[in-house]
C-alpha cells in the first residue's frame, strides 16, 4: 500500500464523531465515512467488503467486535485492516486524541503488516495487534507463556 492510499474508513459508530473528524482533517489524513457509501444499519459483511477491496482501513469504536464470530470470520475472509479504541471508556474527545498519537503507528503496521490485522488503540495513542492472518494474538501469547512455564 503506498502512503497516499492510506484512508481511514469511520464505521458506522463513528462517522459522526466531530472531534474524529477534525483530527483526521487536521492530520490532513484521507478519510470516508460510512453515510457516504451505506445505508445506516448496513450488514458488516457488506461494507467490510466492500472497504476490504478498496485497502481501507477500518476505525472503529466498537471493541467487541474482536469477540465476536461473526465479526472475526468476516474481517479474515475479506482481509481487512481494523483499528479500535480499546483502552477504557474513552469519550470522543481522548478518542481523537488517541489517534492522532497512533496515526503513525497504523502506517507503519498498515505497510508491515498483510491484512487481516486487528489492531487495539489505547488511550496512549500505542497499539497492540489482537488479531492477524494467523488468528488471536491474545491465544497465542498465553500458549506462549504456558509452554515455557
């Protein structure tokens, strides 16, 4: 992916966040929102699709989607690259705040990483991958830890 095709996608829980906005315009960093090409209410596996084919990375609020099966299974099968807020009950305005501190860090797992990736955005603005083409992170660290006690 070449750094001018990097372009946030805002599901549907956060095309709306004003201060998301005005720190992806204020990064000046490409961004579409979900009103703009889908309904409200739009099956995920349609848009994720669909932002899938484009290599649009997905940023969401929404951290139980990694839990989710369904979610999961879709996020592999089209190979999307996602990013969610998952430190805390942080309220729009730490949200922005967040990103703008990772904006630099999702290039650079963006351009490292092949997709599918899921990736976790602290309130810190640091990120922790949760899911990449070979599964949960999370598993494979605690059968890790669990193998050399």
């Amino acid at each position: 992916m070449r750094l001018d095709d990097f372009i946030i996608f805002l599901d549907e829980n956060l095309h709306r966040c004003k201060p998301i906005l005005e720190a992806l315009a204020e990064t000046a960093v490409a961004f579409e929102r979900h009103e703009t090409h889908f309904r409200a209410g739009e099956d995920d596996d349609v848009w994720l699709q669909s932002v899938s084919e484009r290599g649009w990375i997905v940023l969401t609020k929404d951290k139980h989607n990694r839990y989710n099966d369904l979610e999961r299974s879709a996020v592999r099968r089209f190979k999307a690259r996602e990013f969610y807020f998952g430190g805390g009950n942080l309220n729009a305005n730490d949200m922005a705040a967040a990103l703008i501190m990772a904006l630099p860090e999702i290039r650079r797992i963006v351009r490292r990483y092949d997709p599918p990736l899921v990736g976790s955005i602290t309130r810190s603005g640091s990120i922790t991958i949760v899911f990449d083409e070979h599964g949960s992170t999370h598993l494979r660290r605690k059968i890790a830890k669990t193998l050399s006690s």
